[in-house]
C-alpha cells in the first residue's frame, strides 16, 4: 500500500484527526482522531508499516501507529522543549 497522510484541527478543546490515504485508490484508507487541537508533524517508516505522529502544543505527545492494524503505541510522555 503507497500511503499518503494529511490531519486537521486547529480550535481549541478539538480533536485533530490524522487522514491516511491509499494512493492508487484515491481514498480514504482510516481515520485516527489521536491528538488534541493540531497535529504537527508526521513521517512513516520506510517500509510504510508505522505512521510517527507529533501533537501540537497542546498535546505534545508523539505516537507510534501501526498502519494496517490502525492501532497506535501507547502514548509518550509529552515533549518537553528546551531553552
């Protein structure tokens, strides 16, 4: 499967949803409502078996999700920035 991912949610108290496509299909493969608010950023593994989705400012949390299983890892402490 050639996976393509796009999120949403940006308003306060909203979940922010995490869409993944199947390309040659050109539809919608899941939904995964994982985070608060906004999601910032996302990466797959090489072998398109995980999705790594980073929670915005809010959330701070960054999760592991298995793609075919549509489960995802249980969730990591929230990222701390520093300086």
């Amino acid at each position: 499967m050639h996976s393509l991912g796009s999120s949403t949610g940006f308003f306060v108290l909203y979940q922010a949803d995490i869409i993944l496509w199947d390309y040659h299909l050109r539809d919608i493969y899941c939904k995964l409502t994982l985070h608060r608010n906004n999601v910032e950023a996302l990466a797959f593994s090489p072998s398109d078996t995980y999705l790594v989705s980073l929670g915005g400012q809010d959330d701070g949390r960054l999760l592991s999700t298995a793609i075919r299983s549509k489960s995802h890892s249980k969730t990591s402490p929230k990222v701390v920035e520093s300086g």
